[in-house]
C-alpha cells in the first residue's frame, strides 16, 4: 500500500514540476473565500460518516469486495451504473491490468471506485460549494470505518485545465498497452457529451451496441498508435465483454454503454457548476476588496465582477441544455438495467415527461436539459450566478431557433416541452428575479 503511495506522490511531484501552472490554479482555490482544504465537506460521505459514527447505519463487510456493496447500499448507488477501466490511471495503478480492470459505480453527486486486491476503495464526491472531494476507505475489515480525506495528492489531476481549474472530475480516454499502460505519446483525450465518439473511452470496456459508430473501447494499442490505425472494429458492438475480461470478480457483467454516455455529461457538468460557484465567490470577494479601497457602496457590483460571473454563466447554460452535444448517427443500446434505474430515479411532470428519460437515437436524453438541474450544487450557485442562468435559459427556451442559434439542437418543441417540464417540476427556478446591474 505505501508504495503504491509513494509511487503516484513521485508522479505527482514529476507532474507539477513540469505543469507549475497547476500550483497556481489549486492556491486560488486554497484560499479564501473558497478555502478549499480548511473547509469542512458537507457531502454524502461526510453525511454517512456521521451516520456510522452515531451508530445508526452499520456498513457491512463481505470477503468478495469488501465494504464496496454497502457502500453502494448506503448512498443509493445502483450496481448496474458499473463501468470497467483497464487503463493505468487511478491511484491503485498498479494493480490495474486489462485482466484486471478497475470498477466505477455512481450515482448523481458520488462516484465509487473498487480495484481487486486494492488496499482502499477511492471516493469522490461533490460537495455543493467545494466541488469534488477525494476520500478512501480501507478495503479490510475494521472495528470502526472511516472515510479518509485526501489532503491534496488528488488534486494533480483533479484541478486543472481539464476540470475547468476546480477540485473535480474528468474521464479519460487513451491508447493502452497490455499491462494498462497508457502511450501518452499517441494523445490523449478528455471526454464530455461533445467528444466524437470516435475518440471515446480508450482504455474502458463498453458493452452495447451502437450501430456503425466506433469508439475506443475494448480494444488494446500498439506503442504510438496514430488514432486512425486503431483496430476499433474488434471492439464494436459488443453485447457481451467477458470475450475481453473475466467479469466474475465484479458487482455486474457490464459496462454498460449508456451509463458511460451519462457520466461523460454528469462530470462536465457538476465541473462547471463548482466552476461557476468558485468564480462567482471569487469575484464578489474582490469586489468587495475593491468597494473597500475606493470608498464604493458596500453592495455596488462593477462591470468586471458580471462579466466573470457571465463568462462562467454561459458555459454552464450551454452544458445545461446540451447546446454542443456530439449528435448521434446510429442508435445506442445497453445490456444491463441502468437505463431503467436511471429513468426510474426522475421527478415527472403531469404527463409523466422527466428529464432523465433517454433518447439514445440521435441523442442522449429525450429532453435536453441536464437533470443535474435538481441537483444541491445547482441550488446552491450563488444568487448573482444562479439569476444569469436563469435568465439565459428563459431565453433560449422562449425563443425562436434560427439557422446561426448555438442552441439550434433545440426545435421550438423540444425548447417549450423542456420549459414546461421545468415549470412544473422546479417550480422555484423561474421564481428567482433576473439580475440587473
């Protein structure tokens, strides 16, 4: 176990050295107002540490995987939201082979990660003001579990550029050898719901099928592979992955293709929405400095402070409403019951419309609107940021679709179908007044 520690803090250290611009975004957001490692979480592990501690929930151990099933009992997470990465790219990443693939399970706010033979299950979670928050729990047995905080070894991937610069989540997709190894050297990508399938999920096992799509999945690389002489065809369409890996050892079979697509869009947008939390708390903090020294009102906004909040404003609204979503060519199908767990999960609307129905024709969602719009780190933007969202959705969503509209992917329908859905299911949201200057 400490090796396995000291090896990734090696990396690490190697990484910033070379990457010093990743020390400057972690101290914006080290200090205050955001004072993001002095903060007490207000999360779902913190919550359940609380609830094991007082004695009320007892998290039970089996041989198999450990504390992995309670876990996932105690949160809500659903088994069937499993997906199998083989790529070297966590912090157990030794014991991650193609054999040997690393579990992901998740549910809105939480992501769980179980490694065979790992020392610890890692955790991520999102804390509405902090964003994410790294934990781990040790796999053996113990009189007493505890959730361990991480203290910032995780923040050398998990605050940066491909994060949007705050504690959060990425998904990463590269070119893998037969140990697991990535050939970073052939590229690497990050994926959201704008990522060409094409260039989605190297280093992952997918099961579904997809038509004549092709992704990187399933599929190992030779050292420097050009992306276009990926034999993506072997791992097409594959309903059943155990021709890949031995799946015996985990919660489910799959790796199921639609909880994959929900997770590229899930971690784009909770990064966004700390985003546009820290920016906002950010610019009022300076602009409450800058009142101070120049004798302004205690209340005055400038011009500077809305244009930060605006520029964050309309990179979550377009996320939100799904405005640079890859279009699909060919339907998507899953092989496992996560579609229906996920569906099941939806708040709905007199005519029984909700936003996490899926698509999976040419689309993710049948209504494109994240669900994450119910979501605490959503309630909790604040007031200044959370009005410019509203009032640039108002927007769209009452307006016409034009041929140069960036939300052309919404038909007049889709725009008053998703406002009435809204209307109805978060009553509260269009009751916020609109911010003026």
């Amino acid at each position: 176990m400490l090796s396995t520690y000291r090896i990734a803090a090696t990396v690490a250290i190697a990484f910033l050295v070379i990457n010093p611009s990743l020390l400057f975004a972690q101290l914006e957001f080290e200090s205050p107002p955001i004072s993001y490692s002095d903060t007490t979480p207000n999360d779902a592990i913190s919550a359940l540490q609380k609830r094991i501690d007082s004695g009320d929930f007892e998290l039970k151990h089996d041989d198999k995987n450990g504390y992995l099933a309670a876990v996932l009992e105690a949160l809500n997470i659903p088994q069937s939201s499993q997906t199998l990465v083989f790529s070297k790219t966590s912090l157990q990443l030794r014991r991650i082979t193609p054999k040997r693939p690393r579990s992901l399970y998740f549910n809105d706010e939480t992501y769980i990660g179980w490694v065979q033979d790992g020392d610890v299950i890692e955790i991520s979670t999102v804390d509405p003001e902090l964003g994410g928050v790294f934990y781990t729990l040790p796999v053996g047995k113990v009189e007493h579990p505890q959730f361990v905080r991480d203290r910032g070894q995780c923040m050398t991937c998990h605050a940066s550029s491909r994060t949007e610069g705050v504690p959060g989540h990425l998904m990463r997709s590269v070119f893998t050898d037969r140990s697991g190894q990535p050939h970073f050297g052939s590229g690497t990508y990050t994926t959201k719901q704008s990522s060409p399938f094409m260039k989605r999920w190297g280093g992952w096992y997918v099961s579904g099928t997809h038509g004549e799509m092709r992704h990187m999945g399933n599929v190992l690389s030779q050292k420097n592979q050009r992306p276009e002489d990926l034999d993506r065809e072997h791992g097409a369409n594959a309903t059943d992955i155990s021709k890949f890996v031995e799946t015996a050892p985990y919660l489910e079979e799959t790796s199921d293709i639609v909880a994959l697509m929900v997770l590229g869009h899930q971690l784009q947008m909770h990064n966004l929405l700390t985003r546009g939390n820290h920016e906002t708390r950010g610019a009022l903090h300076y602009n409450g400095v800058m009142n101070s020294a120049l004798d302004r009102p205690e209340k005055f906004v400038s011009d500077s402070t809305h244009r930060r909040v605006e520029s964050v404003s309309k990179k979550i609204v377009r996320c939100l409403l799904f405005a640079d979503e890859f279009q699909l060519t060919s339907p998507i199908k899953g092989v496992s019951s996560f579609q229906a767990d996920f569906e099941a999960q939806g708040i709905r609307d007199g005519q029984g419309r909700s936003l996490r129905d899926f698509d999976l024709q040419t689309r993710t969602f049948k209504y494109p609107c994240s669900y994450l719009i119910y979501s605490d780190a959503f309630d909790s933007l604040p007031k200044l940021m959370k009005e410019d969202v509203v009032k640039r959705m108002l927007n769209v969503l009452n307006s016409e679709p034009t041929e140069d509209d960036e939300y052309r992917n919404l038909s007049t329908t889709e725009r008053k179908n998703i406002l009435a859905i809204l209307r109805e299911t978060k009553p509260d949201l269009f009751a916020t007044k609109t911010a003026s200057r």
